[in-house]
C-alpha cells in the first residue's frame, strides 16, 4: 500500500509538473530565497527593478520609470537574474576619470578622493565607510592619463545620482586646478616621393 502511494504520488508529481511548470517554478523561487520581495535585480533581458510579487504564476518587477514587468515564473527559474541586494544592499561604484598626459597623477589622485570625501556629505546614498580610493587604472590611454574613483554607495538605486553629483564636482575641481581634461590626437607623418627612394 506504501509502495502503491508513493509510486502513484510520483506519477501525479511528474503529470503535474509537466502541466504546471510554473507553478513549481514559483514554489522553487520561494523557497530557495535567491529573490525575495523588496529586492533590486536585473533580468537577462536587460530590465531592472525591484521586486513587488512573488505568487504561484507570476513575479512582478517594478521598473525604476514605474512600470510593472510581469514575468512567469518558469522562465525567470531558467534565466540569469542579478539580484543588487546579495548578499546585501551596499555595493562600490567606479567612476572612470580621464586627464592629460600633463597632468602631475599624485595631484589628480588627491583632488580626486578629497572630492569624494567632502561629497559625503551632500550625496544622498554615498557613504562614507568605506572610504573612497584612488587607482591608477586602466592607465596609459592612447591621449589620455585614465584613473579610477572607487566609492561605496547604500544601494544600487543610489548609482545614477552619486555618479552624476561626483562628476559635476570633479568638473569644478579640476578647472579650479587648472588639471585638463584630454582631447583625442593624431600625429600624421607625410612623406616625400624623394625620400621613398
């Protein structure tokens, strides 16, 4: 009798499954827990929001411009989902920084976090612990000296504003300190016919 139930629940199991993939797509998604309510992730098709429900059928994300994406929840279990708050909401930004090749890197680079320090205060989402650093990297561009600002923002929300109010203030900063930003260049070598011979 034990025997007949348990061969007969997996038979109903595997007919369910096949009629119902999202349903146990849905009841995977809640109980592993690797999105949860509240949170910000990004789908593989580009879209990002935070989650507002997670039923049997469906998880809906809300879009940053408010709009609602409803996505089955079969193929959310197939797809490669970012979740912005795993292991947790704070996350580091890089804002990338290009000067000329006139320009002294040890002035740059504390131009740069003193910047980013003072910002704190003023950038909503910035923070403070841990603080910002400096890199000299990627480096060598072709006209270019390229560094790398390194910030901690609370979450991922917060990106876009933090970016944009350290650009404007990186901006004021290095025209105050006469530190240029690069233009592209271009050296052409012209040749005499006489000289090819």
């Amino acid at each position: 009798m034990i025997t007949a139930l348990g061969v007969g629940g997996l038979a109903m199991g595997s007919r369910c499954r096949t009629r119902c993939p999202t349903c146990f797509a849905g009841i995977h998604i809640m109980a592993e827990q690797t999105i949860r309510v509240g949170d910000f992730i990004r789908l593989e098709t580009g879209q990002e929001g935070y989650v507002e429900d997670i039923s049997w059928r469906t998880t809906r994300v809300r879009m940053l411009p408010n709009n609602m994406v409803v996505v089955p929840n079969n193929k959310l279990s197939q797809s490669v989902i970012t979740n912005y708050h795993l292991p947790e909401r704070q996350m580091a930004i890089q804002v990338p920084v290009s000067v000329s090749y006139a320009a002294d890197p040890a002035v740059v680079e504390a131009a740069l976090l003193d910047e980013a320090r003072a910002a704190v205060a003023e950038l909503p989402g910035l923070l403070a612990d841990p603080e910002p650093s400096v890199q000299f990297r990627p480096g060598f561009g072709e006209s270019s000296l390229n560094f790398s600002l390194l910030c901690h923002i609370r979450e991922v929300a917060d990106q876009n504003a933090v970016v944009s109010g350290l650009n404007r203030r990186i901006l004021l900063r290095f025209r105050r300190e006469g530190i240029e930003f690069p233009f592209p260049t271009r050296t052409v070598l012209l040749r005499d016919e006489h000289d090819r011979r």
